[in-house]
C-alpha cells in the first residue's frame, strides 16, 4: 500500500472514532477504527522506512480523530467579530497539533519493528502512554480519551478501579488486537485479542455487580441555577440588568426556602465580592443556614500596586456575606492567559485571553470547602473537571464536588455533550457525586456511580431541584491513581517483547 492511500484510510479511521464519543457514544465503531488503524501501522512497519511512515499514518488518524472531535472550538471565536479570522487556524492547527501526539505513538511503535500480535500490544503500550502524557504536557488537554466512549455502558464503572486512562488503555487493546486476528498467522495472533476480552470482560463484571453507594451524611437540598446567558448576549444593552433578574427569580422562587444550597454557574456576575448592593440582596432573599455558590471574578491588589485577577467560586451566607473563597488552580491556556506572552503580543493575539486586566493569576490549589451544615466539598470550575485523580484536594476527603462552568463558548452541539460526560468519569473515578452548574447548559445532578439522576436542556433558563446523592467509600482509583495504568503498560509493553514476532498473511 503506498503512503497516500495509507494516510488517507487513518484519516477515515480517525473520523470513525469521532463517533465513538459523546454524545454518540458507540463505542462499537470505536474498537473497529482503531483495529483499522492498527492494520495501517502494522502494514507501515513492514515498508523501507517504517518509522517515518507510521508517524504519518499516526498523525492522519490523529488529525482526522481531532477535528472531528474539536470542530466546535470555532464557534468561540464568531462571539468577537475582531477574532473570527482566527477560526479556521483555531479548527485546524489544534488538530494538528494534538495530532503529533499520535504521530508519536506510531512512530515509537515501528520502532521496535514488531508486527502482528506482538506489535498490536506494543502499539496499545505507546499510545496509552502518549495518552497519559497528553493529560500533562504544555498544562494537559485530555478530552476526547478512548475510554470516554463506554460511560454509558457497566465498563464505566471500571473508572473506580483504573481511571478513565485504564479505560482507554483497554479500548485499545480490544481495538488494536483486531488487526492481528486478520493480518497474523498461527495462535499468538489470537493473545492480544484474547487479553483484551477478559479485561473488558472483567470490567463488565465489575459494573454489573458493583455495590450501592455508602448512604451516609446528612440530608441536604440542592437548587442548580442555569441563566442561560450565550456570549452573544452580553454585549447587549441592559445585559447585566436583566440576567439579574433572570438569575434571582429562577435562584429564589417557589420552593427555595427548601434549599439548603443555591448553585450558580462559572463567571456568571463578576466581582461580586465587591458589589454591597448584590450582596446585601442575596442575603435578603436567604434564610440563616442557607448558602449560594456563585462563580464570580475577583480580584486581589499586589504589594507592588498592580491587581491579580482569579476565576473564582464564593461561598455567601444567608446574611449576605462571602464565607469562603475557591480561586481556579488549574487556568484554560490561550482562555485565562497567556503563555509565553510577550511572544504572543508580538503577534496580537492578546485578545484570546480572558478580558480581565489581561489574564487571570492560578489559585494556590485545590481546597476542599466547608460551610456550617453542609457537607463538605471540593470546587471544580470548568477546565478543572478533565483532569483524572487531579479533582480532590489532600486531606480530609469531600463528601461532593461542584462543577461550575460555562460552557456558552462550546456552541450547541457536541462540545457540551463532551465537557459534561468527563465530569460524570470524576464521579466514578472518585466515588462522589458531582453538582454541575453550566451558563447554558448542560446543567446536571451526577451520582458517584457517573448516572445523570436529573439534567437540564441546552440553552434553557431554569432551576434544577435535587437531593445530593449518595456518596461511595474511597475507590481504587481515588487511593491509587493511574498506578494500575503504569502497569497495564508494563505488562503491554513487556508481553510485545516477548511474544514471537509475525509477518503479515
């Protein structure tokens, strides 16, 4: 097969997978994408430049899989008129970029010259690692993982035991140990295959038969606020008058003097630690024990006279008073500042930042917040939520996790289906419920076994009322973290070395 024909067929591979994420989710076409893309390595390493030709192939895959996957991070950029031409680099040079991840993987699997079953298990070894090492490197960017695509199926619940990563490693593995049952002679072509069926095998398992929630804590009622405020609204007159009004009759109408916690979402009011007159009536409207969580940014002055900015969640009380404070530790790079950015202003590309005196500063960390009769928490705003065993602070652990966050920059269509479904992996992995509060949506209750007990629609004003769930005891996963994935890999890695090489039918 010549290269073109190869890169193209990755290129149709990676567009496949697409669909094997939200809100598709058939994780079915996921596993045959990548037994295709497996084949095309495995059909690279048997050329006269086998190296370079799999990292190409990798990159096809990668940029078809990216684009298709991150194609509404466009929309972000039609709410600024002065940015929209930047959008079609934005759609195509993050693809792109994500891409040469996977052109490393492909690269370092050809490397080892292996084919057929033992190359599919180096294959499965690479990629999982690059996979990891993309959820860290230049700040981390782990959406979209493989494992994403099962949450809807009992191999979720394995997250609580291996992490969504541990997930993704296994989605590979079914999905490379494919290529070898086509491609290999003799029995071993069956190995990677057969291993990958008992590890999904056993993750179902786990699923199926995994224990109820620990039902302990006390009883405590929740009041979700969605304003549903896109971008495109905020530059309109008497923007700020009118999402008041939307947000206090939706926050403290019929039913609130039930609630024990209101929940706003991300950067919904800004600075509102510094408005008297807002605060004064947040706390006219609550009762005493009553509290709201509010998304807000705030801001601090420096000693040298300049002023530091945060995207923060503050805890107000029911005499209007900000009792506790949760400022962003993990910051949306390009979103809330600028790397390297005397570079960029070289470029004028300072309007991507967040518009607050340029950039927001990061949060000392995690912190897990605690407030007279509530249950105690950790906050998540926005970004926060994709990070895997990233998402409770050390110490005494949350008995819950609030996610706010506006995702009115993700458009209407795949991209919040996307944001939410890794906030319902943070609660399986952890065994905690999670508290979603978005803009526009997708607003929802999650329980600590990932299930969406009650959702809103996209781009609707409403309130959601809800009992938290459950909480489970510690899992694997939140004692452990991706230990269980660096073993995986191992054994991946070791199993490909030692298994007989294969040439191809």
């Amino acid at each position: 097969m010549n290269q073109l024909a190869r890169m193209g067929l990755a290129a149709l591979a990676g567009g496949a997978a697409v669909f094997g994420m939200a809100p598709f989710n058939l994780w079915p076409v996921l596993l045959l994408a990548l037994g295709v893309f497996a084949w095309l390595i495995d059909d690279a390493v048997g050329t006269a430049r086998p190296i370079r030709r799999a990292a190409w192939t990798g990159w096809a895959f990668g940029f078809a899989y990216f684009a298709g996957g991150f194609y509404w991070i466009g929309e972000a950029f039609y709410v600024d008129p002065s940015t929209i031409w930047m959008m079609p680099f934005a759609v195509t040079l993050l693809p792109a970029g994500m891409a040469l991840y996977y052109a490393l993987a492909g690269g370092v699997a050809a490397a080892f010259g292996r084919r057929g079953a033992a190359g599919a298990l180096i294959l499965t070894a690479a990629f999982a690692t690059v996979e990891f090492v993309r959820g860290f490197l230049f700040t981390g960017f782990p959406w979209n993982l493989f494992g994403s695509a099962f949450i809807d199926a009992p191999i979720a619940q394995g997250a609580a035991l291996i992490g969504v990563y541990g997930l993704t490693f296994a989605a590979m593995l079914a999905g490379f140990s494919l290529a070898p049952l086509v491609t290999a002679r003799g029995p071993a072509r069956a190995v990677p295959f057969a291993a990958g069926l008992v590890l999904l095998g056993g993750l179902f398992g786990y699923g199926m038969t995994r224990a109820n929630p620990d039902v302990t804590g006390a009883s405590v009622r929740l009041r979700v606020v969605q304003p549903d405020n896109p971008q495109s609204e905020k530059a309109q007159r008497d923007y700020m008058r009118r999402l008041w009004q939307r947000l206090t009759g939706l926050t403290f109408g019929a039913g609130a003097d039930k609630i024990d916690v209101f929940i706003w979402p991300e950067g919904v009011i800004g600075f509102l630690d510094e408005t008297p007159e807002a605060l004064t009536a947040i706390g006219e409207a609550m009762a005493p024990g009553q509290f709201l969580l509010a998304g807000s940014a705030r801001r601090e002055l420096t000693d040298d006279g300049g002023t530091r900015y945060f995207n923060a969640l503050l805890a107000i009380d029911g005499e209007g008073r900000v009792e506790a404070v949760y400022d962003k530790a993990h910051l949306v790079p390009f979103g809330e500042y600028l790397p390297f950015p005397e570079a960029f202003r070289m470029l004028d590309i300072a309007s991507l930042t967040a518009r607050i005196g340029g950039a927001f500063t990061a949060g000392p960390g995690l912190r897990t917040l605690e407030l007279p009769g509530v249950p105690a928490f950790g906050a998540l705003i926005c970004y926060e939520a994709l990070f895997p065993h990233d998402v409770v602070a050390v110490g005494p652990r949350p008995r819950w996790l609030v996610n706010v966050t506006d995702d009115s920059w993700f458009g209407t269509q795949t991209g919040p289906h996307q944001h939410l479904t890794a906030a319902r992996f943070r609660a399986i992995e952890e065994g905690l419920p999670v508290i979603r509060a978005a803009t526009t949506g997708i607003s929802a209750v999650i329980d600590a076994e990932g299930t969406i007990v009650s959702a809103t629609e996209l781009q609707t004003a409403t309130a959601l009322d809800a009992d938290l769930p459950a909480a489970y005891a510690d899992t694997l996963f939140a004692r452990f973290g991706h230990w269980s994935l660096a073993l995986l890999i191992l054994i991946s890695l070791v199993s490909g070395l030692v298994l007989p090489g294969q040439r191809a039918k």
